[in-house]
C-alpha cells in the first residue's frame, strides 16, 4: 500500500508542487488548508508520515497524539524547526527537514528590501498612481562606499555578499562559527558584535532562531548602532523584539526596516486578512510606519524554491521509508 501522507497548511502552490513530483513516488497525500495543531491532531490518524510548515504547531502534546496515531515520521519542508518540540520528539518521532530550498531567492529578496527601502520605490508607486510626481521624500543613498553588516554566514548569506561586492560595498560580518576561508577568498571582514553595530549603515540578519539569538535585536543592541541604520530581516520574526524595534524608528535610530517575518506571523501569515481588522497592536503599528515593508515571510517564493522543497522533502520520506540514513534530519 501506498504510503499515507497528511500534509497540513496546503496551499494552491504546495499541491501543484508536491503533485508534479510525487508522479515519481505515487505516495497518498492528503492535503488539509488547516495548520496542524492539537484540535485537529485527529486527521493524522492512520497517516505514515506528517508534513508541516513553519506555522504549524508541534508541540509536546501534539507530537505525543501523533505517535500514539501510528505517526512514524514528521517532515518539515522549510529550514526553521523552531517551531517543533525536539526535546518530545527525540526517540518517538524522526523530524527531518529541507535545509535548504533556495539560498537564491531569499539573499535576492534581501536585497530587494534594501533597494526598494532605500529608494523608497514603495512609496513612489503609490504617489504616483495618485498622479503626485514630487520628489520630496525620496531621496535614498549611494550604497556604493556604504558598509554591510551581515549577521550568520551560512549559504543565503554567502551569495547575499557576492551579490553585494558588486555593488562597491564594505562588508562585515559576524558568525560564531566564522568561515575563515570564505572571508579570505571574499575579502570580508569578521568583527564582533559590537563593531559591526557601530560600523554598518545597513543590517542583515541571515542567522538561525536559538536561543542566543531570540531577540537579539533589542533595545540594548539598537543603541549601540549607527543612527540612521537599515534593517533588513528574511530569517525569523524573534531575532527582534518588535517594540524595540518601533522605539527605535520612533527616536529615528533606525532609518528604515524591512521584515519579510514577524515575532507572531502566525495568526496572520499565508492568510488573506483583508476583510479583518488586525488586532494585533504591534503589528498595527509596524504597518504604519512609511518607512517600514512588511511582507508575508516571502522572500523563499520562487518556482525553483517550491520545487526543491517538494523534491527534498519528498526524497527525505523515500529515505525514511527505505531504511537509508536520514541526511537531513534535525537531530537535538
């Protein structure tokens, strides 16, 4: 029989995707709009296999439900694994994931942000539209010359700086497990922390979610940056705290922000909210700001991406299903 998959926050695009590459495994996928959570745990009984995404809730309690379901994989087909109770997992239930989709897309989009931020591209769309040609307010800066403050140096990163030396930028960067040999062959420089705050007219934040970095973006750290910087975040929402960071813009300590995550994306992201009200406060408000884009944790979304991620996440379960070595599981 064919294995049984329950794949949970399915999208029009995951279908198309998934459906392409499983005429290559012909597993039985079934597809549910909902996220994974413990009031509908229910829909994984009798399923091999659970697939779910960044906003998917695998906690303790759902995790315990799916085993005792007869659940004898979880797949996650993002990077992220914040988001699964690993210390539950361990000896129940193998997690593996997809490391990485396209380290393309997401360093392009990052520096889209910066470009469009800088320019203030957004703002002249909508000016005009309204028929306002006025440049009063737009004036950006030559990124040539200016310095880059990178934070996490792992695949997105490397090719977001390669991207960025064609641009006559001064790159720093800061990695607790710095690539020695990458910096040398790039011609980077590793500094730490501090330096690279005090030194970096623009931020980008490329590293994991632990918890040495959940929030790392504090108030604490602000003040130690360049008045005036630019922030750009396509890793995940809680590497900032999203009040230090409005405080920030309110003081004009942060010139700009551009978040394609936020620390509570959950309730919102991937969703169509346009008919609701937002009742998140903090969101709210990091909507008003003209100088602040927000977009729905994006920056992956390319067809090569959404490829990959069916094409790995699918392999990681033939693996599994074969008795192979799981390369890509998330082991604590």
């Amino acid at each position: 029989m064919a294995y049984k998959i329950a794949f949970f926050g399915a999208k029009p695009y995951d279908i198309a995707s998934f459906d392409h590459v499983n005429e290559t495994y012909n597993y039985d996928i079934r597809y549910y709009k909902g996220h994974l959570n413990p009031n509908n745990v229910v829909l994984t009984q009798d399923a091999d296999v659970v697939c779910i995404f960044v906003n998917d809730i695998a906690d303790a309690t759902v995790i315990d439900a799916m085993v005792d379901k007869g659940v004898k994989l979880l797949a996650l087909r993002c990077a992220g694994f914040n988001n699964v109770d690993l210390k539950a997992a361990k000896g129940k239930l193998p997690v593996v994931r997809v490391p990485a989709y396209s380290p393309y897309a997401v360093a392009e989009y990052s520096l889209a942000l910066m470009l469009l931020l800088n320019r203030k591209i957004h703002r002249a769309y909508w000016r005009t539209r309204d028929g306002n040609f006025s440049l009063n307010g737009l004036m950006g800066f030559d990124m040539h010359g200016k310095t880059i403050g990178i934070i996490g140096t792992g695949k997105i990163a490397k090719i977001l700086i390669r991207l960025l030396k064609g641009f006559g930028m001064r790159i720093l960067a800061y990695d607790l497990y710095p690539d020695r040999a990458f910096a040398e062959e790039e011609r980077i420089t590793y500094v730490s922390l501090d330096e690279l705050y005090r030194e970096s007219d623009i931020l980008s934040l490329h590293c994991p979610l632990t918890d040495q970095t959940k929030y790392m973006i504090n108030k604490d750290a602000i003040a130690k940056m360049k008045k005036g910087v630019m922030i750009i975040n396509t890793g995940r929402g809680r590497l900032i705290n999203t009040n230090d960071l409005i405080e920030g813009l309110k003081e004009k300590m942060i010139a700009a922000a551009g978040l394609d995550v936020y620390e509570e994306e959950g309730e919102y992201f991937y969703e169509d909210q346009s008919d609701k009200i937002i009742d998140d406060d903090v969101l709210a408000r990091l909507l008003s700001f003209n100088n602040v884009i927000v977009t729905s944790h994006q920056a992956f979304f390319t067809k090569e991406a959404l490829h990959n991620i069916a094409e790995t996440t699918l392999q990681n379960i033939e693996d599994f299903r074969l008795h192979r070595p799981l390369v890509n599981e998330v082991i604590l």
